[in-house]
C-alpha cells in the first residue's frame, strides 16, 4: 500500500501524495470506530456521518474566536434557551421517576415536549435573528473559544460520544437493519440542524480560515532554517545550474513546492500519533478480558446474558466508544482542511464509503480496518485517473469525436461508484471475512 | 366567502401537494416492504433502483420524441413507462441471479443482504450516473395545467386560486389504480396467496408445495412495476436528478416502517402519513388565519411550526419516535 501512494508521489507529484496519505490515515481513524462497533459488538451504525459532522463542528466551536458582538445582540436568548432545554429535561426526567408507566405519563411527557419546543422556538427567535443580522458577510453566529484546534479532537470525541448516548438509549434496542435505518435518518436529522442553525455553525455559508496546528506556507517560505532545509535537500539538482539568478529562481520555486509538503508532513506527523495511539488502545482492548466478552455478547447474545454479563450497558458502551473515534476523526478532517462546510456531508461520501473500508479490510480486525481506509481511500481517489487510461487503451482505435468515446470520458468521476460497489460485492462474495480477517489468538 | 378562501388554500398548498407526493413515496414504501416481506431483507438501493427505471423511461421518452410520436395532451412518458418496466425487471432478474441468489441459497442473515444491496447500490448509481449523467433532467410534455389559478380566480371570484397539474392526476390517478390492482393480485389470486404464505411462513409454505422460484420472479417483477411506475411519476412531477433519487429512499424507508414493514397496505398508508406530516408541520399557516380569524386577531409572525429546511428531519423524526414506541408500526407489519 505504501508502495502506490509512494508510487503516486514519483509519478504524481508529491503534495498529493502526501493529501492522499492524510486522507487516508483519516480514513482509517474513521474505519476503526466503525470497526469496533461492528467488529467487537455486531452493532451496525449508519450514522457515521453525523459523527462526522459533530467532530467538525467541535473543531469551528473551539478554535474560532468569540464573536463580541453576537454575544452582545443574542448570547443571552440563546443561554435562556439552553436553559429551558434543560429544565424540559429535568421536568421530564422527574416525571418518569415519579409516576408509574401508564398512557397518561406518556401523553403528558409528549406535551412537555411539544410545548417546550414551541416554547424555546418563540423565544430563541429574536436571538438568533440578532446573532445572524452582526455582519452576515463575515460572521453571522456566535463563534467559537478561541483556544487552539487540537484541543477540538477530543472535544469532538466528547461530542460524538454523546451524541451516541443519546442515539443508544434510544435505538440500540431494536433488530440490526431496523438500527441501521434508525441511525442513517438520525445522522440526517444531525445534518439538517448543523446546515439550518447558522447562529450556531454560519450553515452552508460555512466557515473558513480555522487555525491551524501547523505553520502556514507564506510564513515558511520566509523562514532561514526553512530555505536552508530545502537547499540541502536540493544540493544535487541546485549545483547543476551555473547562473545565479537561474539557480535562485530554482531554489525559490521548490521553497515554494517544499513548504506546501512540509505542511502536509506535519499533518501526516500528527494524524499518525493518533492513529498509532488508537491501534494501541484497540489491540489492548481487543485482547482484554473485556474485548473477549464483547466477541461472547456478539456471538451469542443470551448466553452472554445468562453468563451475567450486562448485555444493554455493553452496548451502549460500545456504541459511544466507536462513536467517539468517529468524531476524533471529523475533527480532524476539518483541521486538516481548514475549513468546514456542513453541504458537504453526504451519506454516500461519509457513511457507506466508511462501510465499504470496514467489509473490505475486514471486520473486527484493527489492522484491516486501518488497511480497509488505505485500499479504499486510494481507489476512490484514484479511479478516475484509472479508468481514464483503461478508457483510452481500450477505444485507442476509435477517433477522438466519437460520441461513445466522448461520453465515456466525461463520465469517468463516476466510475468511482462503479468500483466500489463492484470491489464490495466481490470480496463480500468471495472473501466474507475481509482482506484480513479476524484473527484471536488466546495467549 | 373568508371561509371558503381559507379552505381553497389550504386545498391548494398543502392537500393537493400532499397527496401527490405520498402517492409517489406510498409506491416506494410497498416496493421496500414487499422485498423485506419476501426476501427479508432492506433493500438501500431502493432509490436508485427507482432511479434506473426511471432513466430507463427517460430514454424511451426521447426516442418517441425524436419519432414524433406523442399522446396530444398527455406526456410522452406514459407510453415509454411500459418499456421502461421491462428493462428495469430484466436489470433486477440480472441482479438478483449474480448477488442475491448466492446469499438466499446460503440463508444469510438480513444484515449481510443489507450490506450486499449497499454493493449493488453503488453499482446501479454508477450506471445511472454513466448512462444520463449526474444532471437535472426534465421529461415532461403535453399539456402542463388542469386548471390554471388564474382561470379558477376567473370562474369562482374568489380571492385564492386553485391550480391543478396534469401530473397531479395522473400521478393519483395512477397510484389509485395500480395499488388496487396489486391488492387484487395479492388477495385473490393463487400466486398472490401464495406469496402471502411464504412471507408468513417460508417452511410451511414450501411444504405445502409452493414453488419458491417463481414467488421469487414474481416479486421481482411486481417490485419493477412499481420502482419504475414509482420514480417516474415522482420524476413527471418534479425532475430527474440522480442524487434526488437516492435521498428519497429515507423518507421511503420512513413511510414502509411507519405503516409496519412487511405489510403493503401499512405501507400505503405510510406514505400518505410521511407527506402530509412534512408539508403540514412546514407549513406558514399566515394567510390562514388572515382568512378565518377577525382582523384583530392576524397573526404577525408566519405562524409555522418548524422552517421548511426541516422537512426531511419531521418524516425522520416520525419514523423514530414510531421504532421506538411502536417498531412494529402503525399497522402490524411482518405479515403480508
């Protein structure tokens, strides 16, 4: 796998290359939450997107600065509001301790909700129009903390988390597809209120411009130590060229180049810590006592019941777990992009590729959930490209104006569809288990 | 007069509207539920199923165009539907004997299936995507109106006009039609009978001598009619776009497990209950209350409950709150 992206980086150009390993290593903390829980638990999660898109929204909420002037014109309707969710919450939860299950305790828990939406509608209204009238161009919402985007990767661990907490006491107790439609319509539930909530998230104006973990290009390519680095990675190719206004020209043109891969390194430098740090975890997990009581709760649900084992709290557990790892993922997503931009979240893109990294690597087995995001994550990229040059080799003999021929290579993004689908039908058919499948040794 | 300008609007904006539109998603909702009653399994490629049978009779509808074949006022379509019908059965048929088959042969569990349909989604979105091309296409000719607001205004010298598409009849008109003749088929025929018994009891039914080969043919060709019939009518309306398609599988899942999956008629009724819960609670019910309330009492606000950017969340949000209060839905499902 190495061997192409680095294949990609001699043939291609290294920076992307190197976008295309960052991707990847993403793709992989992705897989891997999906991973525990279908591998681990048997928990099917269509949600993956709406994870997704927390942790990105976790990374806009701590790194941009406090809007002042937001805050000034609707921060206090927006604290009343948060509020009054709480106090509904409270109010309900003190009805459900108190009274006995009956019709009634139901239909009054369904008013108390009702009205405290219309409630909190009526009077976040003039907030939120205020917050969004402060200078719309530019800002429009609330803003963030301001504290450095990293600290964002645990927060959208926290976010997602609890969001799956949620979803789980709700969802967890129903058959596995029922689950898997449950939590698809629940993540696009996620998604219609990060694109709608501009006080909130700015919507589909989006945010741009986060901060960043590592230096910016303009600063290093006028940094010494930076010129210094490339000149004497250079050293071979610079002493060719005899003038001097030719060779500075040279040199500024990989500065240039060379800060551009030297941003994506630092990425790539960071995602690995994280990646390296959760496959660590995971085996640990994977091979404790608790990870062999995961694998019984999956095989056979009621014997593992009847061992004693709390069956509903395992699962929720797992469930936040896995959704937690997710959100670490979009967080990070967003770091490297610098921008977020709640449109873009498409279930296809962020739910069923995920799926297809899982089956294809190979469930319940960390190193082929990080190979699944590797190998999928390449060819999703890498499609277009390959069935162009298969396009052109095979219709070599036709003439460039055939309309056939023409419309095949205008459609060649789409291919991209075309294998997937066909890579996940096949190894579903041939090779159940996935490229690695799930090995347990008990030592 | 207020009053009946009041209930004009109404008509006008939410029932006409409504009505149309859980038509189309009802003929979705009974394809979903008869493949998860027959074969057991959630079919995500629903939508885009729809979407190539709709291709399908896009493409019979210009070849007929470019013959200068028409049907006057009526759109070309409804004479390329049948064409369309035929290639969509035969792509399923193709479908289910290369990756469907193996893993009924192999009695795997409903998950797998849904991840082997999630396979052939990809494939079909490809090939629509191939084929057509990701773009919004409109396939619509004949005569646009029934009845213009304007004329309406016209006639009756009311405030409020009613205007009424061909493609809203046509649609309901259809859909009326078609499921009558389904619940016929399923009700009083032999084969129909028979497919009840297996989905009830697919052992007890094999037993008595029912042949599951055919039951299964015969799924797959009532499940095109109504996938292309589907998705045509939903395309004649609006347009047809790909990626359109593909999200109207949600709120179709939505309307099959809210009547109670398994069970057509429930379905039916799912998708009369998924559409008229978006467009009412999306509603700004302004113009409303200037009608039939006295003038000291107009609403200043729009009066809508929730903005229309939530309409997909309000049919998700119903289909939750029925999965956990009532998963087996409204209707008992899991029995055709």
């Amino acid at each position: 796998m190495m061997v192409l992206i680095l294949m990609v980086g001699i043939f291609q150009s290294w920076n992307i290359a190197l976008s295309i390993f960052n991707l990847c290593l993403i793709s992989a903390v992705m897989t891997m939450g999906a991973n525990i829980q279908w591998g681990y638990a048997g928990l099917i999660n269509f949600g993956i997107m709406g994870y997704t898109a927390l942790g990105g929204l976790a990374a806009v909420l701590i790194s941009v600065d406090p809007v002042q002037e937001a805050w000034r014109a609707g921060g206090f309707d927006i604290l009343m509001s948060l509020w009054l969710i709480v106090v509904m919450v409270l109010v309900i939860r003190f009805v459900l301790k108190r009274f006995e299950k009956s019709k009634i305790r139901t239909y009054c828990i369904a008013a108390i909700i009702i009205s405290g939406i219309l409630l909190i509608r009526f009077s976040a209204e003039p907030g939120i129009e205020a917050i969004e009238a402060v200078d719309p161009a530019k800002t429009g919402f609330l803003g963030g903390f301001g504290l450095p985007i990293i600290f964002s990767w645990i927060v959208g661990a926290l976010f997602a988390g609890g969001l799956a907490f949620i979803v789980g006491k709700v969802a967890l107790g129903l058959r596995a597809d029922y689950l898997a439609i449950a939590t698809l319509l629940i993540s696009e539930i996620v998604i219609a209120i990060i694109k709608h909530e501009d006080w909130l998230t700015r919507g589909v104006k989006n945010v741009i411009g986060l901060k960043r973990p590592a230096p910016y290009e303009v600063d290093l390519q006028t940094t010494d130590w930076f010129i210094k680095l490339v000149e004497k990675f250079n050293s071979g190719k610079l002493s060719v060229i005899e003038n001097l206004a030719d060779r500075q020209a040279a040199l500024n043109q990989l500065v240039i180049e060379g800060s551009s891969v030297f941003v994506k390194l630092c990425y790539s430098g960071l995602f690995l810590v994280v990646v390296i740090i959760l496959l660590i975890l995971t085996q640990k997990a994977l091979y404790s006592p608790w990870g062999r009581m995961m694998r019984a709760i999956r095989d056979n649900e009621e014997a593992a019941n009847a061992m004693g084992k709390n069956v509903v709290k395992q699962h929720l557990l797992i469930f936040i777990l896995g959704s937690a790892i997710v959100g670490i993922a979009g967080a990070m997503l967003v770091t490297q992009d610098g921008l977020f931009t709640p449109g873009s979240y498409r279930p296809m893109r962020y739910t069923f590729l995920i799926w297809v990294m899982v089956i294809v690597g190979g469930s319940g087995n960390n190193f082929g959930a990080i190979l699944g995001g590797f190998v999928v994550w390449f060819l999703w990229i890498e499609a277009a490209p390959i069935s162009l040059f298969l396009i052109n080799f095979f219709t070599a003999g036709i003439p460039e104006t055939n309309a056939l021929k023409a419309h095949l290579i205008e459609s060649v993004p789409y291919f991209r569809f075309l294998l997937m689908g066909l890579g996940l039908l096949f190894i579903m058919r041939y090779r159940p288990k996935g490229i690695l499948p799930e090995k347990i040794e008990i030592k | 007069m207020d009053f009946v300008n009041a209930i004009i609007l109404l008509l006008n904006y939410i029932f006409i509207p409504a009505l149309t539109y859980g038509s189309q998603l009802a003929l979705g909702a009974i394809f979903v539920t008869l493949i998860y009653g027959i074969l057991r399994f959630a079919n995500f490629a629903t939508g885009d199923m729809m979407s190539f049978g709709t291709m399908m009779t896009i493409l019979f509808t210009w070849y007929f165009q470019s013959l200068g074949v028409s049907l006057g006022v009526l759109p070309t379509a409804l004479l390329a539907i049948p064409f369309g019908i035929i290639f969509m059965i035969f792509y399923m048929l193709l479908i289910d004997k290369f990756v469907f088959k193996y893993y009924r042969n192999q009695k795997s569990p409903p998950v797998q299936f849904a991840m082997v349909s999630i396979g052939v989604m990809f494939v079909t979105q490809a090939v629509v995507r191939i084929i057509i091309g990701p773009g919004d296409r409109r396939f619509f000719d004949g005569e646009k109106f029934i009845i213009k607001a304007r004329e309406f205004k016209e006639m009756t010298g009311l405030n409020e006009g009613l205007a009424l598409k061909s493609t809203q009849v046509i649609t309901i008109f259809v859909t009326i039609v078609l499921v009558s003749l389904l619940f016929w088929f399923l009700n009083r025929t032999k084969t129909g009978k028979s497919m009840k018994a297996y989905s009830d009891n697919e052992d007890l039914a094999l037993l008595s001598g029912i042949d599951p080969k055919k039951i299964v043919l015969v799924t797959w060709v009532i499940a095109g009619i109504l996938a292309t019939i589907g998705g045509a009518l939903y395309g004649l309306d609006k347009s047809f776009k790909p990626f359109t398609y593909f999200n109207n599988m949600l709120p179709i899942f939505a309307a099959a497990i809210v009547g109670g999956i398994g069970n057509p008629f429930g379905a039916f009724l799912g998708g009369y209950v998924i559409a008229f819960s978006e467009i009412l609670l999306t509603y700004a019910y302004k113009k409303f209350f200037m009608y039939i309330l006295p003038e000291s009492m107009e609403p200043s606000s729009l009066v809508q409950l929730l903005s229309t950017d939530y309409k997909f969340a309000v049919s998700f949000s119903i289909l939750v709150i029925v999965l956990i209060y009532r998963p087996s839905g409204i209707f008992k499902g899991k029995v055709l």
